[in-house]
C-alpha cells in the first residue's frame, strides 16, 4: 500500500499504455528476428524503471526497489556477493565436466505420443501430492502455475512429441510451485499469512521438486519402470542409469528455460548484470544486444546466432519486469539448502523418495515453510528452517557430488 500511494494516476497510466504496446513490439520483434522494433519501446521501459526507482528511492544502489519487489528486503549488494561466491565455482565444475565423455541424451529426443505424455505427467503430478480436487492442468505456450486461492491452484505444462524432458520438468516445475500455493493456509487467504514470502522461496519449492527429487537417482529408482511400460517402443531397452544421465546432461545452449542446473545460473547472471547497467545508467536498449551477445561468449563460449535465441528470448522485459531473473537462482539454492535440512531432520529420505513415498518431504515442507506464509522473511526463513543465512555451499556440494558420479570425475 505505501509502495503503491507514491505513484499517481498519470505514472500508473502511462505504464499500462506503454507495457502494452512494449509487449506486441516484443512479440513481432521475435517473431520477426529484428530487435530494432523492440528498442524504442524497451528503451522507454527501462526509463520508467529509472523513474520509478527516483520515486521510491533507495539509500544504497538504484536496483534495489526493483529487486525488493520481488524477493523483499533482499538488498543488491547481498545478490552480488552469492553471485560472486557461485560464479567461479561453478565454472571450474563445468570446465571439469567438460574435459570427460560427453552423457549421450538422444534417447530424449525419439518420438514420445502427446496423448500418452500428458497423461503420465498427471500421474507424476498426483504422486507428488498436488490435490485435483482444488487444481487443474492445461497446455500452454510456457509452462507456469497460478493461483486464485489455496482452494483453486491451476497448473500448465507443454508437450513436445520429441522432447520428452520438456512435458515432465515443466509438470514437476510447476508442481511444486502448486503444492506451496496448496499449502498456504486458507483461513488467511488475502492476508499476509495467506501469501507466499517471495519469488525466492516459491522458486525453491519447484526447484527443490524438479532437481533434487526429481532429476535424482532415487525418484527414477521408484519410477522408472513406470515410465517405461508408458513407452515401451523406447525405453524397454534402457536402464534406469542411463535415463538418469541423460535427464542430467551438462551442455551450454542458448535457451535459459532449457538450461541445465549449472549452466542455468550463467543465464541468470548474465541478465542480471544486464539489468544492472540499464537502471545504473551504464546501458540503454541500443547496447543491449551486443553486450547479452558479449556476455554469452566470455560465460558459455557461445556465438548467438539470433535475436529470438539471444536478446529477445525472454518475455520480462517487455512486461517490465526488471529485478526479476536475480529470484530464479537464488531459488535454486535455497531448494539445496532446504533440502539438506530435509535430508538430516527425515530419516532415510532418499530411501523413501526411492521407493515412491515423498509425503514425508511434502509434510516436512509443509511445517517448515507452507504453513508460515509472509510470518518470516525468506532470510529469517531460511535462518529458522536451516540455522543460517542462504549459503552456495550447500548447492556446490549437492552439484559437485551428483555430477562427479555422472560424468566420473576422480577426486
């Protein structure tokens, strides 16, 4: 409410009328691989942005009312220093993996039926917990999970007949940001305990859901053979092992939705950085394809060869939505420190997750996390459930063990 009071009329209607006509640039920019049309009207937005940062005010970077608005009391400079921790890190695993056997992933790619995908992933979506009787599942262009009230959380997903990873991340995706939505309590639905804390922490319970339990050797354990009577023209032949790295192949690629765990913070930073320099004034649109084409050389050592897999690929800007991407990692490790906690607070859990029970982990997480609603900031969350700040170590150890055994690194 008093974030809102500090805009008048004119501001809010001069955003609507300019996102507007910023998303149908974007779409025809994409559409037509020629980021001129998007300039203008991107370039608008990112004063706006400026402008709204003047209103608000800030005591120490102009980025922080931005990034507030999205993970609250989350300050620049605490994003930076993870970011700074993380980064090379996770380029001296990556640059590791890249010197072994490359995990062959082509399995994923052979001819899987629509109708029998969508069915499995309603399956997947049930032995997770998400409750049918408050929530539905439709198709969509992009995957994403909305929310009218604790009582009625929609989930989408999308099929690609030769992609089979797409359907079933997207659905566990999406279904762990539902089972949190399911989880709030409704007594307080349209109430600040009735509300999920941040992006941060919604991000964690899917990320925690589609990494840690379902891109890991235990989950496959339990339901691999399941999948494979679903399929049995491709994967009658395969063992549970080689499905478990090909879902887990470590390769850098243009797409940030695509991305594996460890590239996918690249992508992350690399908008994040981006974002910085429009609102400090060091870019403007004009510079914007060039330095995102700069940036995925020196992180990914990749050449963009288009906009639509470069610049324009992501919908956020043209929406607005500038302090947003910084959300998408920071829920990537919380989901690692969370989990580890989980890890110690349930006996056996990687036993039960190996044999297809995870109501352990939904209860766990309802008590630590669903329940609480905006009661704690995700920081004094994240002290409370794991007895210290977000910390990258617990990501880097969950990484570097997991893909020291896929891809055989020796100590």
């Amino acid at each position: 409410y008093q974030h809102e009071k500090k805009f008048d009329r004119a501001f809010v209607e001069r955003q609507a009328a300019l996102i507007s006509k910023s998303f149908h640039a974007w779409h025809q920019a994409k559409s037509k691989e020629d980021f001129s049309i998007f300039e203008e009207p991107l370039q608008k937005i990112i004063e706006l942005r400026r402008e709204e940062v003047d209103i608000l005010g800030y005591e120490d970077h102009p980025y922080d009312p931005l990034l507030d608005q999205y993970e609250p009391n989350t300050k620049t400079a605490e994003v930076k220093a993870v970011f700074a921790d993380l980064k090379p890190r996770l380029i001296a695993l990556i640059n590791k993996l890249k010197a072994q056997p490359q995990v062959d992933n082509s399995l994923l790619h052979e001819k899987y039926d629509r109708d029998v995908q969508w069915h499995y992933g309603l399956d997947v979506l049930r032995k997770m917990g998400y409750d049918f009787t408050t929530g539905r599942q439709d198709i969509a262009a992009h995957p994403f999970m909305t929310s009218l009230s604790p009582s009625d959380v929609r989930v989408t997903t999308r099929i690609n007949e030769h992609d089979l990873a797409n359907m079933l991340f997207s659905c566990i995706h999406e279904g762990g940001h539902a089972l949190y939505e399911q989880g709030l309590n409704d007594e307080y639905y349209g109430l600040p305990l009735g509300e999920a804390i941040s992006l941060g922490i919604h991000e964690s319970q899917s990320r925690l859901w589609e990494n840690n339990v379902g891109r890991s050797k235990a989950y496959w354990q339990a339901n691999f053979t399941d999948l494979q009577q679903r399929f049995p023209r491709n994967l009658a032949s395969v063992d549970v092992d080689t499905f478990y790295k090909a879902i887990n192949k470590v390769e850098p690629g243009f797409i940030r939705t695509e991305a594996d765990e460890l590239h996918y913070h690249l992508h992350v930073m690399i908008r994040f950085e981006l974002e910085l320099g429009m609102i400090d004034g060091s870019l403007n649109a004009v510079d914007l394809p060039a330095a995102w084409n700069d940036k995925y050389k020196e992180y990914l050592g990749l050449d963009v060869p288009k906009p639509s897999k470069g610049v324009l690929q992501d919908i956020h800007w043209s929406h607005g939505s500038i302090g947003y991407f910084a959300t998408y990692s920071l829920g990537s490790l919380y989901a690692a420190q969370f989990f580890a906690q989980a890890e110690k607070d349930i006996s056996n859990l990687t036993e039960q997750i190996a044999v297809n029970n995870t109501k352990p982990l939904l209860h766990w997480l309802r008590e630590n996390i669903h329940q609480h609603g905006k009661r704690y900031s995700a920081t004094d969350l994240c002290k409370r459930v794991t007895g210290e700040s977000l910390n990258a170590d617990y990501f880097m150890n969950y990484a570097e063990k997991k893909y020291a055994d896929i891809y055989q690194l020796s100590n």
